[in-house]
C-alpha cells in the first residue's frame, strides 16, 4: 500500500513540472508564431548552383551503363 502513496506522490511531481514548463515555454514565447512554420515550407525553394555551373560548363554524367535484364 505504501508504494501506491509513492508512486501517487511521484506522479503529482511530475506532472507539477511538466506544468511549469509548459507555463515557462508559454511565457518566455515559445506558441507566439503560430502561422510562419506552417508556410515556411512554401516559400523554401532555392535552387543550389554548384561551382562547375557557376562557370558555366556542365557537370559531368556518370557514363556506367545500366545492367541488361
């Protein structure tokens, strides 16, 4: 019976600080922006230009052929 009082008294604690910090996330700004994340995805769509087609030139193919079924 005593352990069920403790396991009780464990649980009230850990729940207390997961209270305190969702309050302190919650205060310190953490869910301000709720819109940007969202749409961030959206607008993410920048082309990365490797150094060979800066120049100009090509990249160069890998000419392996393929294996014949």
């Amino acid at each position: 019976m005593s352990v069920i009082f403790f396991l009780v008294i464990v649980g009230i604690i850990v729940a207390g600080g997961f209270l305190v910090a969702f309050v302190w996330s919650v205060k310190s700004g953490q869910y301000d922006d709720t819109y940007s994340p969202a749409v961030r995805m959206l607008f993410d769509d920048t082309k990365i230009v490797s150094s060979t087609e800066q120049e100009g030139e090509k990249p160069e193919k890998d000419n392996k052929k393929k294996p014949e079924k």
